[in-house]
C-alpha cells in the first residue's frame, strides 16, 4: 500500500471512508423516494459501509423506518463489534467471502450502533437457500450476501409482527452458478 501511495496512486476503502458511505447512502434516498410505506429494510453486512449509508440516509428521510443487518455466522464482524462496543477481529469462515473483512471500521461501528435496530446473523445454508429463492421466484442472480436476507427478513418479520412492510437492499451477484450449485449440493438443497 505504501509503495502504490509513493507511485502516486489514491487508495479508496471499501467501506472505512466517509466518502464511501455516503455514496452508498445513496440507496438509502431512493427506499425513501421510491419504496412507499416501508417499516423496515434489511441490509447485508461487510465492512458496514452499506449499512451505515442506508441506515444514515433512510432514517434522515424517515425517522420511523427499522434498519436491520444481517451477517452469515462466520462472518460476524458488526454482531461481535455491538457486543465488544468496538470494532474487534473476528475468525472467518463462512463461505460468503463478500462479507467477511477481518473487523469493521471505527466509523462504520459508530453508526451502525447508533441507527441500526439490531444485526441478525443466520447460518450459510439458508443464505444460499435465500439465493436459490431469489433465482426461482424473483428471477434475481444473487450471491449469498444478497440470499441471506430471506431468511433474516422472516426473523424481522416474526419479531415486528403483523403490519411490517420489509424492504430489502438486494446486493452481489460475484458468484457462479457452479459455486451456486456446488454449495447447494453441499447443504442437500434441492
């Protein structure tokens, strides 16, 4: 990293950047332009830039709307950082390598602990069940970061009771339908 600063170069963190942020609060604004009566939207977890952004922009538009995260269990970065109070490392080893940096950020922490409802964590067989899902009956390709929220949509859902209208932020397709079906034969998916 240093040679390339030296060389001139500019690094942009994927997620520990103010700028980053705010640009994927961007999504934020169009759920509260676009989405209609929302009462909660569920976003995937990484580093938490997309998150923080979401939760940062949607929450200034409407106050009332529950952000929730979720995160794949071995890839529990935000969930473990809540219960230290920090940003602490965490070992790796889910099968959904989009959201597994080795920590969060500082930054993405702070707000995240201050605008998000709670991070929901579920395992990685339903995460690709949530992909096989979204395939079959939203005809949407998608990675398990983006499959994860199925099944942490119904989690909401049963914690919130009737009258929820959940939005989901629908992120990746980096996969293949060979890591696809692989995994689904792995988990005896059918």
């Amino acid at each position: 990293m240093t040679r390339l600063r030296d060389e001139g170069l500019t690094l942009v963190h994927p997620f520990d950047d103010p700028l980053v942020v705010a640009g994927q609060g961007t999504v934020g604004l169009e759920l509260a332009e676009d989405a209609g009566a929302l009462t909660d939207v569920v976003v995937s977890v990484g580093g938490g830039g997309l998150i923080a952004g979401v939760a940062a922009a949607l929450r200034a538009r409407r106050p009332g709307v529950r952000v929730w995260g979720v995160e794949t269990e071995g890839a529990e970065t935000m969930s473990e950082a809540l219960k230290a109070g920090g940003p602490v490392p965490v070992p790796l080893s889910s099968l959904v390598t989009t959201l597994s940096p080795p920590s969060v950020s500082q930054l993405t922490y702070d707000l995240v602990s201050a605008l998000v409802e709670d991070v929901l964590v579920v395992p990685d067989r339903e995460a690709v069940q949530g992909c096989l899902d979204l395939a079959e009956h939203a005809k949407v390709w998608a990675e398990p970061a983006a499959g994860c929220l199925l099944p942490a949509a119904r989690q909401v859902a049963a914690r919130v009771g009737d009258g929820a209208r959940i939005g989901l932020v629908v992120c990746g397709g980096n996969t293949t339908p060979r890591e696809l079906i692989g995994w689904a034969d792995r988990f005896g998916l059918g």
